[in-house]
C-alpha cells in the first residue's frame, strides 16, 4: 500500500540521501509538498512528487561525436 503523504525523512530513506536534502528541495520549491500545520511547519510530500522531481530534473546524457573526442 502506497502511503499519500511521507516526511522528509520517510522519503529521504525510501530514496537513499540525506534528509537535508530532502529539506533543501523543499525550501527551494523544486519537491511538490504541502504544509500540514500553521507557519509553513511539518511539510509533507505527496505520492509521486519524488518520481515527478527525478523526471524533472534528469540530466540526459548524450553521446559526444567521434571528431570531438579526438581533438581533446
């Protein structure tokens, strides 16, 4: 069963990095997350913002030209 909500920490496990993290992205609005108490306090994330951040923000790695790599 797939929880709706996950604490930053919850998430920061499930994922493997660090809580700070976790934090960070949050305080940046790059996570989607929602507030569950008054004063912007005890944020939680919702089910699939991880998935929607990671498709967000992969860096897509492209193969350089032959002629490239033999100029370096």
């Amino acid at each position: 069963m797939t929880k709706l909500l996950e604490t930053p920490k919850e998430l920061a496990e499930r994922v493997g990095i660090p809580v700070t993290n976790v934090r960070y992205l949050i305080r940046e609005d790059m996570l989607d997350h929602i507030y569950t108490a008054p004063g912007k306090r005890n944020p939680k994330i919702l089910s699939g913002a991880w998935e929607k951040y990671v498709t967000q923000f992969t860096v897509k790695a492209e193969p350089k030209e032959a002629s490239s790599r033999r100029e370096g």
